[in-house]
C-alpha cells in the first residue's frame, strides 16, 4: 500500500509545494543563464552612449515589470496549471494554445535547454581540457541530471534551484559591489547622453532594447507551475513581482559594475564582459574562476526550464491536444514526471544533432506573439468575465496589458523588418503546428465516438 502524500493535490493531480518565495526564486533561476554575464556590451554598442544603454536596461526592466503585473492577475484568478498556455486557451481558443505548447516543445523549451547545455559543455571546457565528445558528454549528462532531479519531486528541484540562483545572484552581488569600488572605468566615462535625439540614436536604443528584452526572456515560465504554488491567489502575484523587481535590480547595478571596470569603450567591444571585468579589477586568474559561477548560472537555467515548461505539456495531454502519456503523473513522487522525459529527451536530440541553433534563430521570436497574447488575455476576460474573483488586480489597468501587448509587437515587428527571411520561415514553422492540431482533435473526436 502506498503512503498518502501529506500535500495537496489539484485537479491536474499534481502536489501544491510551493510558496511566494519559490516562484520567485524560479523566475530568477531560469532568466539568468549566461546573458547577463555576456551581452551587456552588445547592448551599450548598439545604445551608442552610456545614458541611452542604462535607460535601456531600465526601461526593459519596466516592461518586463509591466508584464509580470498582467500575469500576476492571471495566475491568482486562474490558478490552475499550465499557465499562459492555459490563459491562451481560454481566451482564444484551444487552437492558439496548441501553437504555443507544440512550439514551445518542438523548439523554444527544448532547444533552450539544448543551447543551455551545450553552452555548459564549452563553459566546462574552458577550465579543462575537453574535446568536441567530451564536451557532448557533459551536456547530455546535465540534460539527464536536470531531468532525474525534477522527476524526483518538484520541492527538492526547487530547493536545488534555489541554491544555485542564491550562488550565482551571490556572485553578481560581488560584482556590484566590487566592481564600481575598485575599477576606474569610471575616468573614461565621457558625454553620457548623445549631442542630439536623432533617428540613428533611436533605432539603435530600439535594437538595443529587443536584446535587452531577450535577456529578461524567461519570467513567464514561472506561470506554468501556477497550479503546484500553494495558497496561488497570494503566493503567486507576489512571487512573480518580487522575481522581476529583483532582476531589474540585479541587471542594472551589474551593469554599473561593468561599466566601472572596463570604460565605456572596452565594455563595447566586449563579448564576455563578466570575465573581462574581473580579470581587470582582480587579475587573470579571478577571471579564468568566473567560469564556475557563469556554469552554475546556465546549468540553473536549464533546470528552470525544464521544471516549469513541462507542465504545459502535461496540461496539453490533460485536454486531450497531446500524447496522452505525458499527462501521467507519478504516483510516488506527484510530478508530471512522462512530460519531464520526453522533454528532455528531445533536448538531448537537439544537443546532440547541433541543430538548435537554427530552430532557435528562426523561431524563438515569435514566442513574443503569445507573451503578447497573455498580456491580451487580461484584457479579454476582464470583458468576458467581470464578475471573476481577482484577489490581485493589475495596477494601471488597462494601461500596463496595453503597454506591454505593444512591446511584444515591437520586438516581433522589428525582427520581421530586420530580418524578413527569418521571420517568414520562424512563423511558417510556427503556423505548421495548425495541420498537426486538426489531426490531433480529428483522432480525439474517433475515440471518443460510440462504436456502431
């Protein structure tokens, strides 16, 4: 006979275990991977002056924000789970929801988690020595180790994520302090804002602030546990802002940081800005020991990944849009532990096949279409359904959906001008998942027709 387990489960039959204080551990764990540590250079080149790339960072961090607030109502007034696949469902039909789950598991989650793993390998391969199989063995193995944890239970893959984001967000703190208090970066800083507003500086404060928006990509995931959050009406709003006004923080006072370290001018032209920083304030060897926290970074941010995007696929197999197997739940550890493997297993594919890369480039921006469209979803069941409890309204209202629906489109209306091939070919790809929902609701009306 097997023991009762002592924690609530919903009607997905997974166990209520986290609090306020896991979501938002999960939103920094799985939004700081290896960006922070890397683009800000890219960011203050495309800026073209201090002033314009600190008040991108702010004003990406806002957005972000403006977001976090819209889901917030969501998630305590639906707090069931899957999260914005399941705000998508409800408020523009199971097809639009089917687009996002089969291309968030075909590319977007898997191929995140593919780039994230390979990216480890080589991290690890710089501290030691490592050839191109080595480097493919260690990204399969933390694929296998990620997927091991989290199918073990989902209160010990937070507690593990936990740790690790309180490492890394330790050793950003370092930097933020540090670095501002022993570089002298400070006496290259010339004119921080540019002579004149003109079309170049505003196009690149554009460019500047889709790569910005890119490094806070990620906080969304954290609506997909929404349905394992204990008490969500509170616990949930709560932790997902909390989540976000501490990555504002974080990213902008790093970026001071850097910025002191390195000079305006050395900060442009850097790719590894983290490494470089600590190298001029502390010496080679500090910067080669970077690597170990920036490893920590990725390898969180492929376990956050992983914990939170196969819920949506355990809730898709749960309305009868997916296989039917990945909305098992185990019966020891009350995790959706089929739809844990199949996504990683998938990952592993991609890691091995190196073919992310390409899927990625193509398609991941039109994830921002459904962010934008769970930004809509406030707005619409605020019309449909007026008298819904919602313990937490979105301040601003209608105002931040509004603003933050609008950057959603900036993001893929500029990638579709700056790259029109590329965008034709990533929506294409994403519109290709119509033809395979048909399919899947044309086999589920055979099974459930009585026989003759």
């Amino acid at each position: 006979m097997t023991r009762s387990s002592p924690e609530p489960r919903v009607a997905s039959g997974l166990r209520r275990t986290l609090t306020a204080r896991d979501v938002a551990v999960i939103t920094v764990g799985t939004v700081i991977g290896s960006g922070i540590f890397l683009t800000p250079g890219g960011v203050l080149r495309n800026s073209g002056s201090v002033g314009v790339s600190m008040l991108v960072w702010v004003g990406g961090g806002l957005l972000t924000l403006l977001g976090a607030l819209s889901y917030a109502e969501l998630g305590c007034s639906r707090p069931g789970a899957g999260g914005l696949y399941a705000y998508i469902r409800d408020a523009f039909g199971p097809a639009a929801a089917f687009t996002f789950g089969w291309t968030l598991f075909v590319v977007i989650a898997s191929g995140s988690v593919a780039t994230l793993a390979v990216a480890a390998g080589d991290n690890l391969g710089a501290v030691m020595p490592l050839g191109p199989v080595g480097r493919k063995i260690v990204a399969l193995t933390i694929i296998g180790g990620i997927a091991a944890m989290n199918v073990r239970g989902t209160r010990g893959s937070a507690n593990a994520l936990g740790v690790a984001t309180a490492l890394k967000v330790g050793v950003l703190a370092i930097l933020i302090v540090a670095l501002p208090l022993m570089g002298t970066g400070w006496q290259q800083v010339g004119a921080v804002w540019p002579a004149q507003v003109t079309g170049p500086v505003l196009s690149g404060g554009l460019v500047a602030m889709v790569s910005v928006l890119w490094a806070y990509e990620g906080w969304q995931y954290a609506t997909f546990v929404g349905g394992e959050v204990i008490d969500p009406q509170r616990n949930f709003p709560l932790g997902l802002v909390l989540g976000t006004g501490l990555l504002l923080a974080i990213y902008v006072l790093v970026n001071v940081g850097y910025l002191a370290a390195l000079g305006p001018d050395r900060l442009a032209q850097s790719s590894a800005v983290a490494s470089e920083s600590v190298g001029a304030v502390f010496g080679p060897v500090a910067a080669r020991l970077v690597a170990i926290p920036v490893l920590v970074s990725i390898i969180s941010a492929a376990h956050g990944l992983t914990l939170t995007a196969a819920r949506v696929f355990h809730s898709m197999a749960a309305d009868g849009a997916f296989f039917a197997r990945l909305g098992d739940v185990h019966p020891r550890f009350g995790t959706p532990a089929t739809s844990i493997i199949a996504l990683s297993a998938w990952s592993a594919i991609l890691a091995l096949s190196g073919t992310f890369d390409t899927l990625l480039t193509y398609v991941v921006f039109v994830s921002w279409i459904f962010y934008g469209l769970g930004g809509a979803c406030v707005l619409v069941f605020r019309v449909r359904e007026p008298d819904l409890p919602r313990p937490m309204k979105v301040p601003g209202y209608p105002l931040t959906p509004i603003l933050f629906v609008l950057s959603a489109l900036v993001i893929v209306v500029n990638t579709m001008i700056d790259n029109p091939q590329r965008a034709l070919i990533g929506i294409a790809a994403t519109l290709s998942a119509l033809p395979v929902h048909a399919v899947w609701v044309r086999r589920a009306r055979r099974s459930r027709a009585p026989a003759a």
